[in-house]
C-alpha cells in the first residue's frame, strides 16, 4: 500500500530548502544592535481625496508599507500578513488554480498543526 502524501507539508520543506540555499541566514548571535521600531508615518485622520492622489499606489510603496507595519507589529505581523494574501486573493473576480493553492498556504502557515480543519473549513464556508 502506498502512503498518502502530505503535499502542503511537501511545499513547506521545499520553499525552506530553497530559501536556505538562496540565502543564508545570520545567526541570532551576530545580531547585537537592536533598533527601535519605526513609527507608522501616516496618521489615522481623515485625508482629503486631493491628498490621496499625490501618492500613488504602486509595489514599492506596498512593499514600504509593508516594512513598517511588520517592524511595528512584530512577531504577530505574520498571521496578518497571510490574513492579507487571503483577503486580497478573495478580492479577485476570478480564482486560479494557483491562487487556491496559494490560500491554502497561507492557511496553512497561519493555522500551525490545526490546518486540515482551518483549511476544511475555509473552502466549506466558501462553497
């Protein structure tokens, strides 16, 4: 009898094996400067729909928001960071194959050893 793989825990010790051989990571023990979170630079008033088109939106400015919301948040960005990637992929009109197997990641890197239920019950509550 052959033995059912587990494919999201496949793709899990793939994408680490590959991101070790791209890059090493620093041990902990070298760093020794800590750094102080940055401070969120836009404010939670309300902004005037002139202000909003000076800055317009683009990946660099995602991916600078992006840093400071994780430098602010810290260990707890990531949970919200793959709720994003699962709202975002949920915003599409349409859904490809890849983008389902991209939730269930995120499912699966959010949920830790509950993800068979998490990921049941997601795609149950989307049918």
């Amino acid at each position: 009898m052959s033995k059912k793989k587990n494919t999201l825990k496949d793709l899990d010790e793939f994408l680490k094996q590959q991101a070790a051989s791209l890059v090493q990571p620093t041990p902990l023990s070298e760093k020794v400067v800590e750094t102080e979170p940055k401070a969120v630079t836009r404010s939670a008033t309300k902004v005037s729909p002139d202000e909003v088109e000076e800055e317009t939106i683009s990946t660099e400015t995602i991916l600078r928001d992006l840093s400071e919301l994780s430098a602010q948040e810290g260990p707890a960005f990531r949970k919200k960071f793959y709720d994003l990637i699962v709202r975002s992929l949920e915003a599409l009109h349409t859904t490809t194959p890849e983008d389902k197997m991209l939730i269930n990641t995120a499912l699966y890197l959010k949920s830790g050893s509950a993800w068979k239920e998490t990921i049941r019950a997601y795609w149950r509550d989307k049918a």
